[in-house]
C-alpha cells in the first residue's frame, strides 16, 4: 500500500517475494487506507458506539441536537477543523462524504418497525409493540411513547397510516 493522494504504482520486494499493492490493510485493529483518509476507521468505531440500541430510541428534540452536536464535533475533528474556522456542516459532511447520523438512526427505526408488524404473534417484541397498557398515565404531559414516535415518523417519512401499523 503506498499512502498518496494520487493512485500511484509501487513495487515492494521483502526477500525474494513482491508482495501485493492493496488498497487498504488492517494493523493492529486500525484499517488503513491508501489515500489516508480515517472515516472508514471512524464509521467502524465510533458510530456503533454512539448509536447503540437507536431502534429504541424516542428522538425527542433535545435528543436531535445533543446527536447532531456529539456528531458534528467527531466530523470537525476528523476534518482538521474547529468552531471557529466558520465552515457550515453541511460543507463538512459532503467533504467527508457522510450522511447524517440520524437518519441512518430513523432508517434502522424504521427497519426495526417493519420487522415488528410483520412478526408473527407469539413472539415478544410483537406482542409488546401491539399492546394497549392498561390503567392511567401520570399528570402533566404524557411522555412520547415509542410507538406514537415510529408511528409518527412512518407518517411522515413513508406516508404509512397509523392504522396500517396496527
């Protein structure tokens, strides 16, 4: 592997053997690139780290932007940029080439919601999503439920009825 901006062809002999020129490697647990680059290492390591257990998640506005701002922060610093260097998310992520964070979390939701309608009954996570609890919510505003969340965003994104997901 030579580490180059530009494809560049390069023998390498180690003995009498020429060994191979690859376009990426893994070395002590880090894959490495030819041209350098980390997001690669980065979608392996950290992405997975910070959205464990997403299907589950109720995104609530707080929520979105504590995501988008932990996100934006690792993206700056793979970029070599800071706050202060003024450039917009948007320009970081097509430099980059990386989609955002929460849609990768509302596409495995919804992933997740597609398995749960069509599991079979008798099965747990099927038999919890289609429950209706019983007795009373507690005053105030009631928290958003998982299910009214999903459902809300099949609406929203695919156009599905609530009904349907009954």
């Amino acid at each position: 592997m030579v580490l180059n901006r530009k494809r560049v062809e390069c023998t390498l002999r180690v003995g009498d053997e020429i060994l191979p020129q690859v376009e990426e490697f893994k070395y002590l647990g880090v894959l490495f690139t030819s041209k350098g680059r980390l997001e690669r290492e980065i979608n392996r390591r950290v992405v997975p780290a910070l959205t464990y257990g997403h299907e589950l998640w109720v995104v609530t506005e707080r929520t979105r932007s504590r995501v988008q701002a932990a996100e934006m922060s690792f993206l700056r610093r793979v970029a070599g940029l800071s706050l202060r260097d003024r450039v917009r998310s948007l320009v970081i992520r097509e430099d980059l080439g990386v989609d955002p964070l929460l849609l990768r979390v509302e596409r495995s939701q919804m992933r997740w919601l597609g398995h749960l309608v069509r599991m079979p009954p008798g099965h747990l996570p099927g038999e919890v999503f289609r429950a209706c609890p019983t007795g009373r919510r507690p005053r105030g505003r009631p928290r958003t439920r998982w299910r009214d969340y999903v459902s809300r965003l099949a609406w929203e994104r695919l156009g599905i009825p609530r009904e349907e997901l009954d």
